[in-house]
C-alpha cells in the first residue's frame, strides 16, 4: 500500500526516536483514499507550534513494529483547504466524503 522507500524513511525517524506526523498524499492515501505521491510530507517538532497542533489529535498506525501518527481527518482538511492545488482540493473532497461514511472508497 505505501512505496518502500517511504517505509523506509518512516522505519528509520521511528528508530531514530524523531517526533514526526505524516501529512500529504501518504496520509490520505492511509485514511482511505488511494491516491498517487511522489513524496513524503511530514511535520516534526522543529515545526514549532504546528507540530503540537496536528499530533494532539493525530491517528497512529503501525509499520513494521513502530508507531507512526498522521494527521486526522479533520487536520489533513484544514491544511489542504488553504491550498490552491488541484490534488489538495481532490483531496479535501475525498477526506469530507471519508469522514461521513469510512467505506466511501472501498
């Protein structure tokens, strides 16, 4: 479901103890709207005060043993709200429509 390479990345902040939460396609592809993305977007606590907004709420998942959180729903919208980009705005609709019914896209 996730590219190796971001596995990868994600593994190696886990063991490397970095406080991070995932944000961009990979989250939204992880809360059920597949979708394809070139990168991994992710907040950490160098972020500032952002960081502590999106990991109060932040969903955790597992990979390979470890705890990796991604922003919620209702983050992950608030963020590409106030973006301009077609994906962003594809997005948003997605994450409103998974928010009503988690089955949307199965």
């Amino acid at each position: 479901m996730m590219e190796p390479t971001f596995e990868k990345l994600l593994v190696l902040l886990a063991d490397a103890e970095v406080n991070v939460v995932l944000v961009g396609g990979v989250a939204v592809t992880l809360h059920g709207y597949v979708r394809l993305t070139e990168d991994v977007d992710i907040f950490t606590l160098m972020s500032g005060l952002r960081y502590r907004d999106l990991a109060i709420d932040a969903d955790e998942f597992e990979l390979s043993g470890r705890k990796i959180r991604l922003a919620s729903k209702p983050a992950l919208i608030g963020l590409k709200c106030r973006s301009q980009g077609e994906k962003d705005q594809l997005d948003v609709v997605a994450l409103k429509q998974l928010s009503e019914n988690p089955e949307a896209f199965d």
